[in-house]
C-alpha cells in the first residue's frame, strides 16, 4: 500500500477519534513531506541534491504508552502506520481501549500492521527494529536499559506544562484553564501544573484563582475525575491540608477545593517558585514574576508546553527562549497539532533509514 | 469551599508557664500512675485531651487560627479526643509560621526533620524535654520491651542534637547503660566497628538501636567478621526507611539480611514508627511481615481517616493516619501523618506498603516523582 492509500485510511479511522483533531488525508501526506522531504519518498527513490534517496521504515515498531494518555498512544500508532511500518503496542494493564478501537476502524491491510498486548511479551522487545514509549522516568530508564544499539530509540518522559495569563483574566480564560488542567485528570505531559497571571494586582490574581475553582467544579460535575487510589488521594489530602493550615495564618495563600471530595483543588499562593501538582486536577495559580526564568529553573529540563492567554505570536515567540518546546494557546493544552514536535524532536524522521542512489 | 479571611494573633505569653507545668505535671502523673495501676482509664484521657486542645488553641496562634478555619471562623468545641483537629506534619516546615505554643527562642530544644535537597525540614519546638522523656521511658516499659544495655548506631544527642531519635535512643541509653558509652557514630558520620565487635564478644545480651538504613550499611561492611555476630538473646530496633537515600529494601529481605549476617532471632527484632513532630512512639516486635501492628502507649491514639473524604474510617478499613498524643504538649496534640494504615483497636495500627497501584499512570511529572528523582 502506497503513502497516500496509507493516508487516505488513517483519515477516515482518525475521524472516530475527536481528541486527534481534524486530520485530513492531505494533512498526513504534509506531514510525510515535511518531515522526510517528499511526498513519495517512502514509496521510491526521489532526487536529493545529486543523488537519489528512499526512506525505508522500520519493520516493527514498538509502542509503550502509558495509561490515561491515549492521544499520545494513538498519535504514535497513526504515525507508525503512515510509516507503513508492524506496530505493536504495549498498553498498560490498567487498559487503553481506544487503541483497539482505533484498529478497528482501519481496513485490514493496515489493521494487520497492529498487535496490542497489555503485558510486554519478551519478543517483543527483541524483535522490534524502532521502540517508543512514553512514561514516567523510570519507565524510560527501565526500557532504555534493554534496548540494544542496532535498536532505534525514541523516549518520552516526564514532562511538566503550566499556563501564563496576561491580563485578560476573564471567565472564559478560567474555563478554558479548567479544561486544559482536567482533561486526563493530570496525567499528560501537557497538563498544565500551574498558572502564572499578569494583574494589575494580587487581589485580581486572587480572584482569576477562585474563577478557576468555579469553573473546575463546573468541568467536574459534567466531567467527573475517575476514581483515585488511597495514595493518590492520601497524597491530595494532605497537601491540601497544609495549605488550609498556611492559609489560616497567611493572607498570602489561599484555597479552594470541592467539599468532602478530592475532586479537584485550586491553590493560591504570592511565592513565585515553580510549584509541581499532585496531579489529578490540583493546580496552583501565582501572579507572574519579573524574574520568570529563574524560577523555572528547577524544572527546564522537564518542560513541555506553556498555555498562553491570550495567544499572539509576538509574545510566543518572547517565551520561546524559557525553555518549553511548545507554546499553545490556552484551552488547547490537549490538542497539539499532528505537526507538532513532542518533546522538541520530530516524529517521523528519528524512526526512518535511508538508501542512496549515486 | 473557600476558606475564611485568615485571623492573625499574637502569641498569648501571659499564664502560658504556669498552664504549661500544670497539664505537664497532669499528664506525668496520668502516664506513671497508670503503667503502675494496669489498664488505663479512657476518661481520663478524654479529659486531658480537651484541656491541652484548650490550652494549645489559647497559646498557639496558628494552631487556633487553623481550627477556626476549619468551622466558618469560630473555634471548634470537641465534645470528644476524636473531634480535634489535626495538623498536618507538612505544617512544621513552615518557617515563618512555628507550630508552637511559645516562642521558639524559649525552646529548650528543637529537633528537625532529615534534611532533602528537595524542601524545607520540619521543626518542633519544645518548651521542655522532659514529658518526651517521660515518654519514651514509660511507653518502652508499658509495651514491655527489653531492658537491656544498649549500643546505638546513631551519633550522640551532643554530635546530633537537633535529631529527635538520637534523644529518645540517647534516653534508653542512659537508663539501661548509664555507665557505658553506647553511641557508635561520631559526629563525622564514622562507626566504631571495633567497639561493636568487642560488645559481642563480651557474649552479654545487648539492644542494638539504629536506622534501617544504618543496619543495612553495617551488614554490608566489607569481610564482616562472625565477631560481629550479636549475643544470644540479644534485640535490635531498627526504624524509619530510605527516602532520600536512593536505596529500598523489603522489610523482610532486611530481618533476613539481620539474622544472616548479626545472627538475631526475627523474633528479637523491633521496629519503631516515631516521628520528630510526635513525643511518643509506637512499636512492633518480630519478623518483618508487613501488616503488623505497632502498638503505642496509652497516652496516644490512632485514629485512621478516608483519603478521599477525610472522614474516620471504620476500625480494619484503610486510610491516612493521624495520631492523638498527650505529651506534644507544647506543640500540637493531634498529628496528621502521609502514611497510609488500617486502623486497629484504640493506641494501635498497621501500616501499610506503597500501594502498587499508585504508579504513575501518564507521563505527567507529579510532586513526589521530581521528589524522588531530586534525591536519587
């Protein structure tokens, strides 16, 4: 099958799938293009400077995806068969059904290209010419630790993403901040942990931070978050906790939080340092510091995106330099476009090879 | 939902003494009469409790502040131990705020949290030492531990003094081994094998106090001789894990590591939960199952609450730990704890495990995890 066929499939499967966005055959067949350098280099030898060039795909690709994220999961699974290349995919035992929903929606050339298994079989690793897996440090470390030289290896770890708003601190903004912070419940590298806001004061810092509450509990009662562990709960509780006890003797801090639940949790504070959620729709709100690089400093190496409000590419370009690799208009934290490069790589070049002509 | 305008106080200097020795001379005498006397008295308890809780609201302006938050600004009126609040541990990290019920330069001592790259340690203050001491003394002898002479794997309370284990070891010590010096780490950090080595020949039975951690190291010593082999009859209490040190080990792959290599009987061992933010410990003696017991005095109570709704979880249901204990006078009386237990009857529970569930799930970087990965 042909790279505009393999296209024209995924297309019409991704449409089942709205969190992948609007994805047309074409858009696909750009990606190819953009990223490889022709639209047909996947299918035959095409000119590059004085010789002739083909991509060749990997043979099998491995995927581990991690739990909660299908976007993740699903857009490595569309790139690997835009590729044309075996997939198989690792889901985690807590389950990712939408991967096998997804296979179902292909025609069966290219759905005989999937195997799911929700326990890594031995083989599988071995066998795999390219292994991407997405996950927490540990996981990657655990996985690059097998992998062997000849093997192609493309690692997502932990990430971290937060949300700067200037100014413009209205309802709206607070519900599309809810949305990017409770959508899978934390567990994407690009939810949001934290909001630094531009006012005129701290009261009106404060104020965007109880619009935030309300609009997290408007998302939880028509979204509700799935059911924690007690760890995880245990976790929410107790920080929570501490800073009910802040709050009571400090004006500089205050919470809000749903009632005799861990649905969900607001916290505001006047320190500026980078403050990391518990995950699981916790999120901070600070006013936003003069000194802003300094204080993601601690956190550079694992930063993804930054949710700005509102959007203009003037000031995305001026926080480019911050250290994220990706700079998104706020209440579009979830959606990165199929162009994106996650992590700041590529998607498609890192798992081809090249054979030259000439 | 959202939380009062924060009620600011100056500390209340005036009659705070007298209050102070007063409850503390109570609660003395509550702990002696009744390790003496057999089965404790649950009124009594009861009645102190309500009177430190007056009392630590009166003098300890964060902790009355922090109540009335809790009850739409007015200071709660527990008719019962169970309804007081507790503070969470994270609360004695707060510089600026001490969870204090004087000022901390009349401390006569503070012991702090281990310290993390990542975080601010904990402090608790107290106004006197003595009811900790009481303390550690009459809950070992109340849980029936053995008074044995010690030797410690810890610095001494003069090379470590703001270490609240190295106090309550250091009291043990100069009870069961007044004229011995049983501390074996000097202020460096440095273990005096060789003092080890000449105890154990000595062949008397000893108690051999120290951190998990420490035992680990010291069964890990390089051509570890059999001198080092314990005495018959001989105890070991070991506590406390290894956060921060980028090591992990069962608990049972521990006890078996202590009876391979210092030949104790897993019947001999002891383990300590006891935290700086508390004045009392609780104990479990015997091989190193998980889901023991830890039992503690009966000056303090586990209470045992549902993570998701904070509400009190039935006895044998799992949840966070809080505990209730009378001689953090000068502090706070009722602790909440991140250990995640079930509760069993009044003064006892059992821990539990990381829950295996509780894995990361996504690729997002959560608190704990940029925690652990700062410290490993």
């Amino acid at each position: 099958m042909l790279t505009q066929e393999r296209a024209r499939h995924l297309a019409k499967a991704i449409k089942a799938f709205p969190i992948l966005g609007s994805v047309s055959a074409d858009d696909l067949v750009r990606l190819v293009t953009m990223e490889l350098g022709h639209p047909g280099i996947l299918d035959g030898f095409q000119e590059k400077g004085d010789i002739r060039t083909k991509a060749t795909a990997p043979a099998t690709i491995l995927h581990i995806v991690s739990g909660n994220t299908a976007h993740a999961g699903l857009q490595s699974l569309v790139r690997g068969l835009l590729l044309g290349a075996r997939n198989r995919c690792k889901i985690p035992s807590c389950g990712l059904p939408e991967i096998a929903q997804f296979q179902e929606n292909l025609p069966g050339e290219l759905a005989e290209l999937v195997e799911i298994e929700s326990d890594l079989p031995e083989d599988w690793l071995r066998e795999a010419d390219a292994v991407i897996v997405f996950g927490s440090d540990e996981t990657v470390r655990q996985v690059r630790k097998k992998i062997r030289p000849h093997q192609k290896f493309v690692p997502h770890g932990h990430r971290i993403s937060f949300g700067i708003l200037f100014d413009d601190l209205s309802a709206k903004a607070a519900e599309d901040a809810a949305r990017d912070v409770s959508v899978f419940d934390q567990q994407g590298c690009l939810s949001p942990h934290l909001f630094y806001v531009k006012a005129p004061s701290g009261s009106e810092a404060a104020a965007f931070a109880e619009q935030l509450a309300e609009a997290m509990e408007a998302f939880n009662r028509h979204t509700p978050r799935r059911a924690l562990t007690s760890e995880e709960a245990n976790e929410i509780m107790h920080l929570r906790s501490g800073y009910r006890f802040r709050a009571a003797s400090d004006p500089s801090v205050r919470l809000w939080c749903s009632e005799d639940t861990t649905d969900w949790t607001v916290v505001y504070e006047t320190d500026p340092a980078f403050a990391i959620s518990p995950l699981n729709r916790f999120v901070f709100v600070k006013p936003l510091p003069d000194d802003l690089a300094l204080h993601l400093r601690p956190v550079r190496a694992h930063l993804s995106s930054i949710c700005l409000h509102p959007f203009s590419e003037t000031e995305a370009v001026a926080l480019s330099l911050l250290g994220a690799s990706r700079i998104c208009p706020l209440g579009r934290a979830q959606e990165p476009s199929l162009f994106w490069h996650q992590d700041g790589s590529a998607s498609l070049a890192p798992l081809v090879d090249w054979i030259d002509l000439g | 939902m959202n939380v009062p305008a924060p009620i600011q106080e100056p500390f209340d200097a005036a009659g705070f003494r007298e209050e102070y020795l007063a409850l503390a001379e109570r609660i003395r005498v509550t702990m002696q009469t009744q390790v003496r006397a057999g089965p404790p008295q649950e009124d009594s308890f009861e009645a102190l409790a309500l009177d430190i809780f007056r009392f630590q609201c009166a003098h300890n302006p964060a902790y009355s502040n922090f109540c009335r938050s809790l009850n739409h600004g007015r200071l709660p009126e527990p008719g019962t131990w169970s309804e007081i609040p507790s503070v969470p541990a994270e609360a004695f990290k707060l510089a600026e705020i001490p969870v204090a019920c004087f000022p901390p330069e009349q401390a006569q001592a503070c012991f702090q949290t281990s310290g993390t790259t990542a975080g601010a340690r904990g402090k608790h203050y107290f106004y006197s030492t003595d009811l900790y001491r009481d303390s550690v003394l009459l809950g070992w002898r109340e849980l029936g531990l053995p008074e044995l002479p010690t030797m410690i794997l810890t610095p001494s309370p003069l090379d470590a003094p703001q270490s609240s284990l190295s106090f309550m070891m250091g009291v043990l010590a100069e009870t069961w081994s007044p004229e011995e010096e049983s501390f074996l780490v000097n202020a460096g950090g440095e273990l005096d094998v060789a003092a080890l080595e000449a105890r154990c020949a000595e062949g008397s039975p000893f108690l051999l106090l120290g951190t998990a951690l420490s035992f680990l190291h010291l069964c890990e010593l390089p051509g570890q001789a059999p001198a080092l082999r314990l005495p018959a009859g001989s105890f070991v209490l070991e506590t406390g894990g290894y956060k921060g040190t980028g090591r992990a080990l069962e608990k049972s792959a521990l006890y078996s590591l202590m009876q391979n290599r210092l030949g104790v009987d897993p019947e001999n061992i002891i383990n300590e939960y006891g935290m700086t933010e508390l004045s009392s410990q609780f104990y479990t003696v015997g091989p190193g199952k998980e889901n023991q017991t830890h039992r503690g005095p009966h000056w303090v109570r586990a209470r045992v609450r549902n993570p998701e709704s904070g509400e009190p979880a039935e006895e044998g249901e799992a949840g966070f730990l809080e505990i209730f204990d009378l001689a953090n006078l000068g502090s706070v009386a009722a602790l909440s704890t991140r250990d995640l237990a079930v509760r069993r009857d009044g003064n006892s529970f059992e821990l539990l495990g990381r829950d295996p569930r509780a894995t990361p799930r996504g690729c997002s970087l959560s608190a704990g995890a940029f925690q652990d990965a700062q410290q490993s």
